[in-house]
C-alpha cells in the first residue's frame, strides 16, 4: 500500500526554522516509507480549505509549525469529515499544545514518533462555527497571544507574550458576563475566561498540578475576577503563574460544554490566533475528534 502523508509547513514558525529543516524532515518521512506532499502555508483561509479539500488523498497529515498553523489544519479536517492520524512537529513561539501531550520538540525526533509512535483520541473544541485544538480565551491576555509582533514572538517566544500583556495593564477593563452550563450558572465582572484542554497556555496559565485529562470529554473553564487595586492583580497574577488557583479571585470548573453571554463584545483568542469578536458564546467539547500521534 502507497502510505501517502500530507505535510503541511508553516515556514515563518519559529524563527523561520522550518525552511531550515524540511529536507531532514522529508527525508526521514520518506525513509519510513511514507509517499510526501508538502504544503507551505500563506494563510489561514487558504489552509484550512487546502486541506479541507485534499485530505481525502492522504492517510496522514502531519503539522509542520505551530499552535495556530494546527488550528488551521484541524479546522480544515473537521470541515472534510475525514479522520485520519494527524503528527505534529511543533515549530512555534510557544508549542503549547506538544508541551501539553509530551511531544518531541526536536524536529527529528518528532518525524520520527510520528512514523513509529501510537494513536491517541484527543477531545477539541469548538466556539460557534470554529474550532479549536486546546483553548479558546478571552480578556486580559488573550489578545497578546495573537497582537504581538511575529518577529518578537519568534526572538523571544514565551516573554514576547508577556511583555505584551505588560503594555496593556493600564487599559484592562471588566467583562460583565453570564455563564451557563450544564451543571451551574454564575454572572459577574471577569477579568480573564478561559476554556480549555491543556496544562498550560501561553506564558500566564499553568494547570500542571492538576488532574487533567485530554479524553475524558470535559474541559476546564477558568474565570477570572476583577481584582480591586494593583496589590491584589499582582498576587492574582503570581498565583496564577504559581498555578496556585485557591486565589479568591479564581473559579475553575469542568464540563463538557458552556454558554457565555457578554454585555459588550469582546475579542477571543482560539489557540492564540484571533477569533473575532463576539459577546454571544457557545463553547462545546467534542471528544475524541482527533487521532493525534504520540509516542
């Protein structure tokens, strides 16, 4: 049987460091007896209807970038209703999602899990009509993660974020917000919310002191309060990084999916890449959507 695998690369991930090694890359694919194609990407509508379109061909894709060049091939794949095994080699400014699921960051290694490494059935989200692979988020921070400039995040990745989120302290604003689930409802003034299925998200969030399964069919929707001075944003902020989340200013809940209404719209972040603006959410898990190669 012909293997056919799709390989979808990013080249401004990462400090440009895809152009750098997609030859070792092809070659160790090739090598394991897979039949490549590869698809450098220009822009996210572009993919997404590339792969949408193509995926039908292959019996593998594989990701060659990062978080939001993964958004844009799961959204293409959902969007075909093919499922195939989907490799990720993680180039990105952060890789959140393969540090998540304790993927190679070594761009060989990763090519190698892929031809050698086992499926796993990984829950995504969705946000309305789009879909996301391990958080969508909105407020304070969330618009950094895709406002920061390209070449800063590849300079520096994870500190781009938060010297970003430093520039704006001074114009962060509440989100009045009703929340409902399936299991409670809360309404009040948030700083920050976020829903996701990950340890940890960009340079702020960090969930590794929890139990926190990517096949269990629920994600943690995190909210935010609105501190009342300076004193208390910076301890919210320390426990917050500390993954301290006794702080009173912090719910954290599970569940499979959530309706989220906002007095004013706001802009959301899915994946760290822009997700419009809206104040009328519906957040939804869809477990085991995707075959993701792990090792």
């Amino acid at each position: 049987m012909n293997d056919k695998l799709l390989l979808v690369v990013n080249p401004r991930s990462g400090r440009g460091r895809a152009k750098d090694y997609i030859i070792e890359i092809v070659s160790t694919l090739t090598q394991g007896g897979k039949t490549v194609t590869v698809y450098p990407t220009c822009n996210k509508a572009a993919t997404i209807s590339y792969v949408a379109e193509n995926v039908i061909k292959y019996n593998t894709i594989v990701v060659c970038g990062g978080d939001g060049t993964l958004n844009e091939v799961l959204n293409g794949l959902i969007l075909s209703g093919v499922k195939i095994p989907v490799g990720y080699i993680p180039l990105g400014s952060t890789n959140d999602f393969a540090t998540s699921l304790d993927l190679p960051s070594d761009c060989i290694t990763a090519a190698e899990n892929i031809l050698n490494g086992n499926i796993f059935q990984y829950d995504i989200g969705s946000m309305n009509d789009n879909y996301f692979s391990y958080i969508a988020c909105a407020g304070a921070f969330a618009e950094t993660s895709y406002t920061t400039n390209q070449n800063l995040k590849n300079k520096i990745g994870h500190s781009a974020y938060l010297l970003s989120s430093v520039k704006s302290l001074s114009t962060l604003r509440k989100i009045t917000m009703e929340v409902n689930t399936p299991e409670f409802s809360v309404t009040g003034d948030y700083l920050f919310c976020s829903f996701s299925n990950s340890l940890n998200a960009g340079a702020l969030l960090n969930f590794k002191g929890m139990d926190i399964k990517f096949d269990d069919g629920l994600f943690e929707l995190l909210l935010v309060k609105m501190p009342r001075d300076l004193l208390e944003f910076s301890a919210l902020i320390r426990d917050l990084l500390n993954a301290n989340l006794k702080n009173k200013y912090i719910e954290l809940f599970r569940t499979n999916e959530c309706h989220i209404k906002i007095e004013r719209g706001i802009g959301w972040s899915l994946d760290g890449e822009d997700g419009g603006i809206t104040d009328d959410i519906y957040l939804k898990v869809h477990p085991k959507a995707i075959d993701i190669i792990r090792s």
